[in-house]
C-alpha cells in the first residue's frame, strides 16, 4: 500500500504540470487581458499607461517565460499578487475558504443523508408506489435549473414570506452579539443555498445506489444469506449495501475539489463572499493570477479525490487489490 501511495503520489506532479500548462495557455487565448479590463472605462488612459501596466504585470515578456516565472512562485506556494487589488492570491483565497468549505460540506451531508435511505428503500421497494414517486421527484430535482428554483425560493421565503435574508453571509447588525446569535444568523443565510446543493445532488446518488442496490441483491451471495435465514436488514445493510457503495465512493472522492471550489451561479446568487463567487470575479476581471491559483487548487484537490477513491475501493471491496 505505501509503495502504491508513493507511486500515486508521484505521478500526480507530471499530471498537475499538464493541467497547469494548458489552463494557462487556454486563460491566455481567452479574449482580453487585464490592461483591457483596467483601462477601456478610462478614456484618458493613454497607450504608454497601459505599456506600464503590461510591464507591470509581467505581460511584456513571452507566454512560455511568464509561465516559467508563474510556476517558480507555485513550488514556493507563492500564486503571486491579484491585479485586482494587489493582495497576496493565498490571502485571498485562505479568507473565502472557510464559507466555502462550510456550505459544501453541509450541502453534501444533505444529499448524502436523504439520498442513501431512498436509493436503498427504491431498490428494496422496486416498482412500487414509493419508487415510482421517488423517481419522479428526484429527476425533477435533477433537472430543475438550481439558479431558477433559488429565485423562486428567494421570492417565497424572502420577499413574500420574509423568513429568511436573501444574500450575503450574515447580517449587518449581528455585530456585538452573542456566539449562538451569530451562527443561527449564519444559519438562516445559507439555508436555501444548502437547500438547493443538496436538493440537486441527491438524484444522481440516490438512482446511483439504487441502481447498484438492484444489481447486488439478485447476486447468488444474496440469495445464500437469505437461505440461510438472516432478517432482512441484515441481508441488505451488512451483505448488500457495502457492495453497492462502490459509485458512492468514486462520487466522494470526485466531490473533494467541489469542496473548495463552490458553486459560482449559487454563490453569486446569493452574494455568498466564498471561493465560487471569487473565481467568477477573477475571470471578468482577467486577474490571472487568481484564475491560475483557484484552477491550480482545484486540479490537485482533483487528483487527490481520484487516489483517495481508488484507496477507499480496496477498504470496502476485498476483491479490489492494489498492485
């Protein structure tokens, strides 16, 4: 197992190295470039402001050499200065984590809490009136635009109920309160946003297990430990389930980098100040930098997910070995 860590852990730095390059190239040959950004509103910027501008960001010298310079800050976790507003792109990215990772966490708590109990009852239960129901909520869930269905919520509990605020992350008046005070405000800010996350993730893992749930319990090893008089639970929670969680842990693992990288339409919809709201403003903005640093996060937290998956594959399956 150690030597097929140090192997994974290897070759993920030829793998992140692609990915870098080509992100870099493709944020490159997108249209505009910070200069544009920072002096088309501006009519009294002349040709040599923005030559200065160039040679302040680095954008005189050659891709491949802005690329080399990009990468000597990266092995120093260094992602450089945002052009935006000169400060550190850790910095930045260190003080949005925290809401980030707090929403998606809850969100996929969610999913996974509602999702499991009905995948499994739907495969127990199959064509009854419970799966047929469940179906057909679930694909609702799935295909229903989020940023749709959060208007709408936003107008109900919102506008014409006025139970819940609508954006940002807590109030205005909260400070100088007490520490339950201020996280029931927190709660009630980010509760359609954890609503609609794991009401639009639980379809997928609900059928997924279903699915599997459905394959698993016609298996002969099934049928043996029903033969042998083993309680239903048991033949379905301790022999069948822990097969059929196979997708479920690929879904995990897969679900690392959305962790850090939020949702950008929901975040923005709710002006939630987290990573998917700043990503979306560094990319209108050409802030390369902050593109390069939020995308070189994500494609490693990707590549992390992707081994933990393979390692949780060998602790729930026995068959699975790494070689």
């Amino acid at each position: 197992m150690l030597r097929y860590l140090a192997t994974r852990t290897f070759m993920m730095v030829p793998l992140l190295f692609g990915i870098t390059v080509i992100s870099f190239i493709v944020i490159h040959l997108a249209p505009g470039n910070p200069v544009d950004v920072a002096t088309e509103m501006n009519p009294k910027a002349s040709a040599q402001a923005r030559e200065n501008l160039k040679k302040l960001y680095g954008l005189d010298k050659p891709l491949h050499v802005q690329y080399y310079n990009w990468v000597k800050r990266f092995a120093k976790l260094d992602f450089g200065d945002s052009y935006i507003d000169g400060r550190p792109v850790l910095d930045k990215i260190v003080e949005r984590l925290p809401v980030t990772i707090s929403i998606n966490i809850l969100q996929l708590l969610g999913a996974f809490l509602i999702a499991m109990p009905l995948g499994i009852l739907s495969a127990v239960r199959q064509n009854s009136f419970f799966d047929k129901a469940t179906t057909v909520t679930v694909f609702l869930g799935f295909s229903m635009p989020s940023f749709w269905l959060g208007l709408l919520l936003m107008i109900l509990f919102g506008v014409e109920l006025g139970w819940l605020p609508i954006s940002g992350i807590q109030s205005i008046d909260v400070t100088g309160v007490g520490w339950f005070a201020l996280q029931w405000d927190r709660l009630q800010h980010i509760i359609l946003i954890v609503f609609l996350g794991a009401f639009g993730g639980l379809a997928g893992i609900s059928r997924y297990i279903r699915s599997n749930m459905l394959e698993v319990v016609n298996q002969d090893y099934v049928r043996t430990a029903r033969a042998k008089g083993l309680t239903e639970n048991a033949v379905i929670y301790k022999h069948a389930l822990r097969n059929a969680m196979m997708p479920v842990i690929t879904i995990l693992g897969l679900s690392v980098p959305g962790l850090i990288g939020g949702s950008v339409i929901l975040e923005y919809l709710f002006a939630i100040p987290g990573m998917g709201q700043l990503f979306w403003q560094s990319v209108t903005a050409r802030d390369y930098p902050l593109v390069m640093g939020n995308l070189a996060i994500g494609a490693f937290l990707t590549l992390v997910g992707n081994m933990l998956a393979d390692i949780s594959y060998a602790i729930v399956d026995p068959r699975v070995k790494v070689s």
